[in-house]
C-alpha cells in the first residue's frame, strides 16, 4: 500500500519486494529480486593494480512480482525482475508516463497481462502514445484502457505499437475501452488499429427548451 517513487538517474533495490498493492511511480530504474541483493566482490587486488568491484550475480528464472488488482506501475523509467530473468504478473494497472502525457516505461523481464488487468495509454497520435516496452516475453489480456491527450487526431486504419516486447503471445487479445479502437498483434507488437477517424467528438448538449416546452412544463 502507498506510494514508491523512484525518480529520474537513481536506482532503488528492493531484493524482497514481491507484490505491490500501491502505487510504484520509476523515472529511474527499479531493481527486483536477488540481483539487487548480489554482494559486492573484490577481486583482481595485487600491489601494482587497483582492486575491481563486481556484484555477484545470483538470479534465477523463477521469480515473480506480484501487480496487484489494486496496484499501480506508472512512469518513464525502467523496472528490472531479477535481471531480465523474472516476471511481472500484472492483475492491475499498467501505465507508461504521467497521465494525460505521453511517455514510454520499461520492463527487463516478462511480463503476463492477467485477466482484469488494464495497460492505460495517452494517445496524441500515430507518432505520439504511450509505449510499454519489455525485453522478454508478453502474454496479452485483460484491457487496454485509451485516454485521449489534448489535440489528438488519428486517421481510419493507422495502427499505434503500444507495446512492444522480445516475444509476444497474443492468443487472448486485450479488449479496448474506447470504441473507435480494437487490438491486434503484429510480430512482437500490441497494436492499437484506428476504426474511424478520431476521436469521436463529445456528443452535443441538448438545446435548452423553447418557449412553448417551458410553458407546457410549468402549465402540468
């Protein structure tokens, strides 16, 4: 529960942070699992050469950090699962950037998009969105949740790589919140494909009543 925040050029290593509830905001980069806890190791030490430090490089494939239904990852930095090797099971929210800005985080792992999961993108344009970039494998699901930034403006058919990863599973496609958007997989991207021209205008309010409807109102 709470807020993390790790900001721009500094690296947090948290060795036994397994699940978050919270919110996790990583400008910088984030480090989970034992690689963030490998001992330093002095070696190379002799009378007419510096001493060289090393960390002792301890990860396994096994490890799995939790993104609970109600946690958030957010941010324009780097999240780091035992060194590439891990995973992040994601039953919450995703969102790459500020929001209502575009941005771009990343993940050195794999990651698996649970059912009921929301990967949250700011859209501006083909060129200008958010991007999820991860070095291992993705397995697509749950939604991806589309939030129009200030001007956007896309034509019928122009897809959007919102997330982009080393491999990509898409046997369950994600669903799309907005209506003028649907997902596909293209290679080892998740895209996003442009219905119609867009977004779609706000619906007009209603004009106010006229004269006669006022009068009948108030006659009744």
């Amino acid at each position: 529960y709470g807020l993390v925040e790790v900001a721009g050029g500094s690296t947090l290593m948290a060795p036994v942070f397994f699940t978050n509830d919270g919110t996790v905001r990583v400008d910088g980069t984030l480090q989970i699992g034992a690689w963030a806890s490998s001992e330093p190791v002095v070696s190379d030490c002799t009378p007419s050469t510096e001493c060289s430090l090393s960390l002792a490089a301890s990860a396994t494939s096994g490890l799995t950090f939790t993104n609970a239904a109600a946690g958030v990852l957010t941010g324009s930095g780097t999240i780091e699962v035992e060194g590439g090797l891990g995973t992040i099971s994601n039953f919450g929210t995703i969102a790459p950037g500020t929001a209502g800005t575009v941005g771009a985080l990343g993940i050195e792992g794999n990651l698996a998009m649970q059912s009921g999961s929301v990967l949250a993108v700011d859209v501006q344009g083909v060129q200008s969105h958010d991007v999820l970039r991860v070095s291992g494998t993705v397995s697509t699901g749950g939604t991806v949740e589309v939030s129009y930034a200030s001007g956007a403006a896309f034509s019928a058919g122009e897809p959007l790589a919102v997330l982009q990863a080393g491999a990509l599973d898409g046997a369950v496609l994600p669903t799309v919140n907005v209506p003028d958007m649907a997902s596909s997989v293209s290679g080892t991207a998740l895209l996003l494909h442009a219905m119609a021209p867009g977004p779609a205008p706000a619906p007009a309010p209603a004009p106010p009543p006229g004269p006669a409807l006022q009068e009948a109102q108030q006659a009744a």
